[in-house]
C-alpha cells in the first residue's frame, strides 16, 4: 500500500479503518491526505488561522467518530466537505449568537480581522476579494469559495451543501454580484 498522500485512495483508507489494529493508521493517512484542502476551505469562510484549526479539530472528530458509519453513497471528498462545512456555518452562527455586536459591527470586525493579517494591502484585488467575500451571508460565502476556488461543480456542490443545483447557481449568480458591486464601490 502506498503511503504518499497523492497514491493511497479512498477505499484502502476505508478499508483500513474497519479494522482495529489499523484504524488509527487509516485515520492518520486520511487527515494527511486531506488536512490541507480541508484548512483552506475552512479558512477562507472564518479567516483566523485560530478559528480555522478549531474548526478543523471539531470536524476531525466528528469524521474519527462517524467515519465507520460511512455508507459511501458519496465520495469520502464529499463527505470531509460536508462535514467542514456544516462545522463552519455552525461556528459563525455560534459567534453571532455569542457575540453582542450588531451585525454592522461583526462586518467591521471581520474587515479589521483581515486588514491585521500578515501582508494586508487594501490595494490589492485579492485583499479586496476577500472583505467582499467576508461581507456576504454564511451560505452565500460558501457557495461562492466551493465554486470559485474549489472549483466544484454544482452537482458535489449539491451533495456537500444538501440543496438542488438550480437554488446553488443562483446563490452563488448573487454572491457574484454582490462581490462586483462590493469591489466596484470600493
């Protein structure tokens, strides 16, 4: 079996994980295997690198507990991508219950969140793209990461979200004005 994270496949993953002395094995190839991609998801939707390993660890546990009960209706990708969404939209619905903001606050602290990151320019169009993207509604933003930079198509989008194809295109159509309107204004 091949260890590289690029070689070893789903199903000897799963395969490994049903048995007890390899279990933990197979765990530790599957964070490998999908730790990073699973990171950047998380973290263009909560932007700290706090949050976002939070969230990973919560969704690491949650995949260690369940992944036995895993009935491969979808692809293991799918259901990691599932599972980090849920996570995250549940994380920023704990944080606006938590917090005492108003919601025009919470948009000045995510602004100002970014703005402290290493390498900020507010001249750049990536800086840009990113407080436009943090402006947009929880699932709004995740559409909108899943298809711009996951490139996902609408139909694992579908699958990972637990909505049809035709309300995903016309959420993700609307982020994708708001974005313009939100760059263009700026």
């Amino acid at each position: 079996m091949a260890e590289n994270k690029l070689e070893i496949n789903d199903s000897e993953i799963l395969s490994l994980f049903q048995h007890q002395e390899s279990k933990e094995k197979a765990f530790a190839l599957l964070v490998k295997k999908y730790q990073e991609r699973l990171y950047w998801h998380i973290r263009r939707m909560l932007v700290t690198h706090e949050d976002t390993n939070d969230v990973l660890q919560n969704m690491f546990i949650k995949v260690w507990k369940y992944l036995s009960d895993f009935r491969q209706d979808s692809g293991l990708y799918t259901w990691l991508y599932r599972i980090a969404t849920n996570e995250s939209l549940t994380y920023l619905q704990q944080q606006k219950k938590k917090s005492t903001r108003s919601l025009s606050d919470h948009e000045n602290f995510l602004e100002n969140t970014l703005k402290s990151e290493k390498g900020f320019d507010a001249n750049k169009l990536e800086w840009k793209l990113q407080m436009a993207i943090q402006s947009l509604p929880d699932k709004q933003k995740a559409v909108f990461n899943l298809r711009y930079y996951d490139e996902m198509p609408y139909e694992k989008m579908s699958e990972v979200l637990e909505t049809s194809v035709g309300s995903l295109k016309a959420s993700y159509h609307h982020a994708a004005k708001k974005i313009e309107e939100f760059i263009k204004a700026d």
